[in-house]
C-alpha cells in the first residue's frame, strides 16, 4: 500500500515539476496522471494520504515528504489559513481573494494535519500561523472562513460542520465544539446535506471522532 501511494503522488517520476501546482499532492487515485492533465488534486487527500504514510513508518526526510510539503506550502496563503486545491480553482469553496483563494476552517486544519504528518514540527512557522488563524477564527457550530447570508459560499459553513469537528478537535483539540444533539438511537445527522453530512453513517463517524480525539 506505501508502494502504491508513493506511486501516486504528483512527483517528478510521473512527470510533474516543482513548478507545477499538483506536485508534491495526492488525488482522487486510479490511473496514474501525467502532465499537463493533473484532475482532481487537493488538500485533504493529501493530508490523509501523508497520515497514512507518517504511520507505516515513512519518515520525514523521505523524498515523499519532501514533495509533499511543497504542495503544502503553495496551498498556505499569507494569513496563515489554507485553501482547498492550487490546481483547480473551483473547488476552492469560500472563493477567491485578492491574493489567491480565501482560507477558511476544514481546509486550515486539514493543513496544519498535514504538515505534521509530513514531520514538520509545531514550533514550525507554517504550523504556527495555521494554528494562529484557526484561534483567531474558530467557531464552535459551523466552519469559519465563510460569507454569512445567502451567498453561494455560505450553505458549505454548516454543511462541512462534522468534518471540521473532527479536524479540529486534532488539530487545535482545546478549542471547544458544538455539534447537534444526537437522535434516539445515538447517531448524529447535519440538518444541511451539502457534502452528505446529512447521512448519520457519515456525520456519526465524524462525531465520533471529534468525542474521542477531543477526550470528551
């Protein structure tokens, strides 16, 4: 399996260069993608893919960690907060800003994630200012980083609202978190269905996770 995810990666072997916005990332797997057609890249493959490698023993002077935390890096705006993908715009999903793409919570933790499991340290810069963003903007019920109101943006605020849970309750675990009360049976459902957090398999995992990681 570490065969096969270093096998995937955006690397110079499969023809990417450091130049290029995917390298150093992971997508969605499958075939092996060459340049110039990288499809879907983005950050939170990317850090699931490094947490995988980080705990089958890679470490962090492999090539693999290397490339990757180039990919990191270009997804880290100024702020200190990350956006999603480098590669495809659109999927950034709180939209663009004057410098690139605005950060917003679920990708800022999913950054900070991974840059720790690429085994960068927490007294590091990049892991710093991600976390100084992530205090200065948590909120305890919904992903910041997003319009209010009725913009097209705002809906992904309460609709990424379990994953941010979970995230953040590894990333920056003393922040405190609201979640809905669970149903009679003990599961956990997002009343907004945006990213299927609406299916409490998917939003009870979730929940889960951010109990037990967060020691609640």
């Amino acid at each position: 399996m570490v065969a096969q995810l270093r096998a995937q990666q955006f690397s110079d072997a499969n023809g990417w260069t450091p130049e290029h916005p995917a390298y150093g990332g992971w997508g969605m797997g499958g075939t092996i993608r060459r340049p110039p057609d990288a499809g879907h890249v983005d950050l939170s493959m990317t850090r699931f893919v490094l947490e995988a490698l980080r705990v089958s023993g890679v470490d962090s002077s492999d090539p693999a960690m290397t490339r990757a935390r180039v990919f990191l890096e270009r997804s880290q705006n100024h702020d200190g907060g990350f956006f999603f993908s480098p590669v495809t715009p659109a999927l950034n999903k709180a939209g663009q800003s004057s410098e690139g793409f605005v950060s917003y919570g679920t990708t800022t933790a999913d950054g900070v994630l991974a840059l720790r499991a690429s085994g960068v340290p927490d007294s590091d810069d990049r892991i710093a200012r991600g976390i100084a963003w992530l205090d200065r903007n948590h909120q305890s019920d919904r992903v910041p980083g997003f319009d209010e109101g009725e913009s097209p943006q705002a809906s992904w605020s309460a609709g990424l609202r379990f994953y941010y849970a979970a995230a953040i309750a590894r990333a920056r675990p003393q922040q405190r978190v609201r979640l809905p009360e669970p149903a009679d049976d003990g599961s956990f459902r997002n009343v907004n269905g945006r990213v299927k957090e609406d299916d409490p398999l998917i939003a009870t995992t979730f929940a889960i996770q951010m109990i037990t990681r967060a020691g609640k």
